[in-house]
C-alpha cells in the first residue's frame, strides 16, 4: 500500500496535558481522510506537528514513503505539504495575488513578475473550479472565497497534501457543497486531502476513510461506507450520543422582551443593516432566528445587546424600555448573551478562567467589597462552574482561556451566562465549531432554560438545530423579518425559499 503520509506512533506533551500519545495516521494516495475528534482531542496539534508548526516528542513522519524531518512550514512547503488554517491567515488589504505570492514571490531582476503569478492563479483556478478573481481585494470578499484563496495559495506552492482544519466552521450551506466539490475535483487531480472535522455528515458526504481521535490517543480507523453516525460517535465520545432530543411542549408565560419597528446602523459601513424588525419573546419559549448568514441577524443582536445603536423603533425588557440603555444596564436588568465570536466578544483570552466566569458580575457584592475582589470568592465561583458546565482545563481556574479547547472556551462562556439567571438568555451560533459531544450538551442546556421558564433566542445558520430546538422560528432576509413560523408545520424546503428570499409571508 502506498501512502502520502504516515505519522507513526507521534507522541506531544505540553505542561500538564499530553496532547498527542502515540497517535498514527496513515493517508492514502489519492483520499480524502478525515480526522475526527472532540474539542481538544489532538486533531489540530497533530497536524500542526505534520505542518512543521510543532515538533513531536517522539514519532516518525513519512511522505510518500520517506523518513523526513519538519522542523518549520518551509520544510512541509517543500514535501508538498499545504495547510488551511480554520482561522484564515490573510492580509485584508491586499488583492488575492498578493496575498498568494506572499512569501513566495516570483521576481526578475528585483521586480515582482505579477503578470505570471496572475496567469498562474487564473489557471489553477479555473482547473479546481475555485472561480476567485485574482484582482480582489480580500476585505471585499465573502468568507467562503476567503477559504477558496487559502487553498490556491497552497496549490500556487504546489502541495501534493492539502491539511484542511474545520473548514465548514464559518460557512454558508451552500459554501460548504461547493468546498466538498472543490476537494473531490482535487482529488481526482491525485492531490491527498486530510479533513479535520467534526461534522458526521460532511464526513459521510466527503471522506474516504476516518481516523478518530479521542482524548490524545487513536482509537480506530475505518471505511466511512462501512460506519454509520452513530459508530462514529460512539467512538469519538466514548459513550452513546443522543441524536434525538427529548424536547418537552413549552409552557409558555408572558412576555418579557419586545421588539417594535426596530432600525439597526452598522457603525462599520455606516448601512442600515435591519430594517423595521418586531418581535415579542416569551418565557418558556425558544425563538429561533433563522436566515443565510449576513442578512442582519448579527446586527439585530447587537442592537438587543447595545453594540449597535438602534436608530429607530425601540427595546423593551420587562416593559421598561432599554433602546439607549448601556450595556452593562442591560446585562444588570436581566439580559445574558452568548455571543457569536467568542474570542472577540465573548473572552479575554490572556485572562485566567475564573476572572472570565466573573466578567459580567465582577461589581457586585459577591464577588468584591469597597472596590477590593474577594479572591477566595472568585476561585470558589470557578470551581463551582467547571465542576457544573464540565469545564475541562488543564489548570483548573487558573488556566489562561487561550489554552483552552474551543468547545471549553464556549462552555465556559455558555456557564457564565446560564449562572448568571437572567430571565432572557440569547445564544448566537452557541454550538459554532463544536464536537457532537459538546453540541449534545449545550442543546440541553438550552433546553433546560426553556423549561425553567426562561426566555431563549437562538440564532442558528444550521437547519438541524433550527428545527430542533426552536418553538417558532424567524426568518431574515436582507435584514427584514420575512416571517415566523411554526416549525412543526413548514419543511426545510419551504423554509429555505424564505432564507433566500424567494417568499414572503403575509403575516410578518
């Protein structure tokens, strides 16, 4: 059997975790393989040992054959070897050009040949079907042709190997079938493809072969066609994962947060980006927002949460009108808010875990007294949520968040918010990037609020969850509400002609 790659027996410690023990992987010529594992099983530290970006303890790595040594991205450029990062590693001034021929230019007599090197990406795009516009400025572009331009800079530099870590994390449905055509197109090519996912189905519809990661060690490595959903995450958690929600009929109470005519102006484009929006959101209920992502649904919750100003129509919170108060007024009044990007919103990174679990409530009296933290108070409170919330961590309290796994980092923010006992919770993408495992998890979190008589909003791109976990759902489009809908009576089909704007209900 000939192999692209074969990581043999690849041990990495870092203090107090091993992240990789003894793991092998072996790929194919030709395949696509995923790589399948929890937040924090070891996918992305293996191969970034593959990518030269860490050196493994012990362990052999061959390429195509061959005993070779890593020791940067310049010796795994040179194997063959291209890696697209989930968090894209683009300048957004520059063109696609530029940002290919990045430290790889092209020159003649000192002068850069950009004549060749746009020749060069126009042919390898049109021979993959990328479709990008080498002249493109990369802030002027989607994210799906942001990712499209990391995969041409690593064909530009002629990979045989392409890494590819969760690519579909922020991608549009439709973005995500045309990547899956991209990586069948390159395969077909010879080139070999490793897929670190999550995602069972995307696995189902792309992969070849899997190997499944769990907790730094290898558990298993098998043909996709031969393994159903549920085998493959039995394995990945090690335990019988739930697919099927035990989602009870809400008992439905007043209403606690209103909506009326609402305008939201992006302080970015300076765009009126959600147009005369009303809802009413009740306890005991899950309203979920639902659209293609970009149609104002991120710009509605930071109107809610005082982000964006709302420049017309107005807020209400248990009738008291919230429109112009600050953020921390909302929070105090009864408003928790998991945000979509929890490194930018929802984190200090280089903070330790338990100053972030008292990010919100840090002032009040529990956890200070005359300007002074109570420290042991702190320490306690952190305790108490890992222990709750399931926190994994390497140094309990005293972990600094940014090592942390991604699915950690989002249940530390989701203990937070939940602790806190507000009467309105909102979640937007609460379970973005996550395992089976910790999806699993926060849809009964959420769940439970709602039958505690809390009030959720939801704001969901993935229809599985929509349909899951929402009472009614709310469709935007181009920042208007296009209707509400029970989702017990519409289908994904008609739903989606809604997203895309090809209906709109009488009745919103």
């Amino acid at each position: 059997m000939e192999y692209a790659i074969e990581m043999l027996d690849i041990t990495k410690e870092f203090p107090g975790i091993k992240a990789n023990d003894q793991v092998t992987l072996k790929v194919k010529k030709g395949e696509i393989h995923a790589l399948l594992g929890e937040n924090g099983a070891g996918k992305s530290t293996l191969m970034s040992i593959l990518f030269g970006l860490y050196k493994a303890d012990t362990g052999t790595i061959k390429v195509n054959g061959e005993t070779v040594t890593i020791d940067n991205p310049n010796d795994a450029n040179a194997l063959g070897i291209g890696m697209v990062h989930q968090h894209f590693k683009l300048v957004d001034r520059f063109t696609v050009t530029q940002n290919i021929i990045l430290g790889y230019e092209d020159t003649r007599h000192g002068f850069l040949r950009y004549d060749a090197a746009n020749e060069k990406i126009k042919q390898l795009s049109e021979q993959y079907r990328l479709n990008v516009d080498p002249h493109a400025y990369i802030e002027d572009i989607s994210v799906g042709q942001q990712q499209r331009v990391e995969i041409l800079k690593t064909l530009y530099r002629e990979a045989d190997i392409l890494i590819l870590d969760e690519p579909t994390a922020s991608l549009t449905p439709q973005e995500i079938k045309e990547l899956m055509s991209i990586m069948r197109n390159m395969t077909k090519e010879g080139k070999s493809i490793v897929f670190i996912t999550h995602k069972l189905e995307e696995i189902r519809q792309v992969a070849d072969r899997c190997t499944i990661l769990r907790k730094g060690k290898h558990i298993d490595t098998v043909n996709v066609k031969d393994t159903t959903n549920e085998q493959l995450a039995e394995k990945m958690v090690g335990r019988k994962v739930l697919f099927d929600l035990d989602k009870k009929t809400a008992k439905v109470k007043d209403a606690v947060l209103e909506m009326r005519h609402a305008s939201v102006l992006s302080p970015v484009t300076k765009q009126q980006v959600v147009k005369d929006v009303s809802f009413t959101l009740k306890k005991g209920e899950i309203l979920c927002i639902a659209g293609i992502e970009g149609n104002g649904q991120s710009e509605l919750v930071y109107g809610l949460t005082g982000m964006y100003p709302i420049i017309k129509g107005n807020v209400t919170l248990h009738g008291e009108d919230i429109t112009k108060s600050s953020i921390r007024k909302r929070s105090v009044t009864g408003l928790s808010h998991i945000p979509e990007d929890r490194h930018k919103h929802g984190l200090i990174l280089d903070f330790t875990l338990e100053y972030n679990l008292i990010m919100q409530s840090y002032f009040t009296e529990a956890f200070q007294k005359r300007g002074f933290l109570k420290f042991d108070a702190i320490r306690e409170h952190a305790q108490e949520l890992i222990e709750r919330f399931d926190i994994r961590t390497s140094a309990g309290p005293v972990t600094m968040v940014r090592s942390m796994s991604g699915g950690n980092q989002q249940k530390a923010i989701l203990g937070r918010e939940i602790e806190r006992d507000t009467d309105v919770l909102i979640a937007v993408q609460p379970t973005r990037g996550l395992d089976v495992g910790a999806i699993e998890y926060i849809h009964r979190e959420l769940l439970a609020q709602r039958d505690k008589g809390k009030a959720v909003l939801l704001v969901s791109y993935e229809l599985d969850e929509v349909f899951n976990l929402s009472d009614r759902i709310l469709v935007m489009y181009e920042g208007e509400n296009v209707g509400v809908f029970d989702p017990e009576t519409i289908t994904e089909q008609e739903l989606g002609l809604y997203m895309a704007g090809s209906k709109r209900s009488e009745a919103s």
